[in-house]
C-alpha cells in the first residue's frame, strides 16, 4: 500500500466521525458529509458511501468530496 493510499484511508475516517462537513457546515459524526453535501451528490456516490470503511470507502469519499468541490461548488 502506498503512503498516499494509507493517508487517504486515514483522512478519510478522520473526517467520517469529525462534526464538521468538508464544506464548513455542521454534520453528526459517523456521516460523510453533511445533509446538503449530501444529497447534492449524485446517487452513484451517495450509494458508494455506504461501503464498509474500507480502501472502497476511502476511494468513495474522496471522489465524492471533489465533486463537492468541483461540480456542486459547496466547498471553497
């Protein structure tokens, strides 16, 4: 596994029970983003959240976190 992979996995878990949605906003910890982030994903990535936390769950959010980002502009 390379460290890149690993830092992604870790990132990704941090932030799954962090409070706060990649976005700024509030969010209850166990969720990947907050409502909002949410349901402005596409459902092909909303559904590739609910993977177990795994290398999958890592690949998922990250997708769905520069969608965010690029796509949907909620975060800056």
């Amino acid at each position: 596994m390379s460290p890149l992979t690993k830092s992604l996995r870790q990132l990704a878990v941090e932030d799954l029970y962090s409070k706060t949605c990649v976005c700024g906003a509030a969010k209850l910890s166990g969720q990947s983003f907050c409502h909002p982030c949410f349901r402005a994903l596409p459902p092909r990535m909303r559904n590739a959240l609910y993977v177990a936390c795994s290398i999958t769950y890592a690949d998922a959010w990250d997708e769905a976190r520069d969608y965010l980002r690029i796509e949907a502009g909620r975060i800056r």
